[in-house]
C-alpha cells in the first residue's frame, strides 16, 4: 500500500471516522492488480463524525484539489454530504459523502467488511458491491476495471 494513504488511513483510526474504503485502493486491498492515484472514502455524514474528520483534515493540511486551490474544507461542506476532491499533504484524498445512485455510508455499511492491516482495522467495501457501483455509473475507466474485478472475485471463490 502508498505509504501516504497508509497515513491517511492512520489519522482516519486515530480520530475514529466512521468510513468505508471504496474505488481502486478497496479493490486493491482485497487482491485486484489495479493502480490507483488517490483514496477514496465513503463518510457516515453526521455531526460527531464531521467535527472528527474535521480534526483529520487539518492534521493532513488537506486543500481542494481543484485549480490548485487553498481554499481548505469546512464542517458545512462535510455536512453538505457530497464529494470533497482534496489534496492532502500525504496525497490525494477523496471525501465522498455518496456513491453511485446517491447510497451513503448507512446503506452499505453492511456490504462492507473489516480488515486488519497494519493501519489498524478498516472497512472496505466488499467486491460484489464494488462491482455493482461500477456497473451502475456506467463510466468508460470503471467498465473497464469490471472484468478485472469479477475475475478476482471468481478466483477468491474458488471458481477458476
């Protein structure tokens, strides 16, 4: 794993934000072959959760990426619920308070699982589920990264 998102993901534990890994690193952490740029999290939108991840944003220095900005992120955009594009002084970092048809963390909390790593236990959505979300955005580099996905998943299960 990046050694920066091996921080993030720290800092994340540290603070106790209830998260959930999702894109390229949760696909990487359960064995696919995929290069990722950048971590992307699905984030409980609550208050107690805004203020920790808050804490995690400043430790982390974190700015939005867009146009090199330095416009740094507020409790109102965490609350806000949508997608944070940030930078990070350990890398990029991408805040998502929804994927795919609008499913925020409650509703797939229960298809994700923990995983112990060296960063500590995270949760990380499960294959099936990663492979849903690609299918349902129907973007061009996630149709791609499909057959790749349900191969691994195949092979995990014994169905070579």
């Amino acid at each position: 794993m990046n050694p920066s998102f091996r921080e993030i993901l720290e800092l994340l534990n540290r603070h106790e934000v209830e998260y959930i890994v999702v894109g390229g690193v949760a696909a990487v952490i359960q064995g696919a072959p995929v290069t990722t740029f950048d971590i992307d999290t699905l984030v409980r939108v609550s208050e107690e959760n805004a203020d920790r991840l808050l804490r995690v944003l400043d430790e982390l220095e974190a700015h939005f990426r867009e146009h090199q900005s330095t416009l740094r992120p507020t409790r109102e955009d965490i609350m806000a619920g949508g997608h944070l594009l940030l930078m990070t002084r350990a890398g990029p970092l991408d805040v998502l308070g929804f994927i795919g048809k609008g499913e925020r963390y409650e509703d797939l909390v229960d298809a994700s699982s923990r995983v112990s790593m060296t960063t500590g236990s995270i949760r990380v959505l499960g294959l099936e589920e990663l492979i849903r979300q690609k299918k349902a955005t129907n973007r061009p580099k996630d149709q791609a990264a499909i057959a790749l996905l349900e191969e691994v998943l195949r092979r995990r299960n014994g169905d070579e």
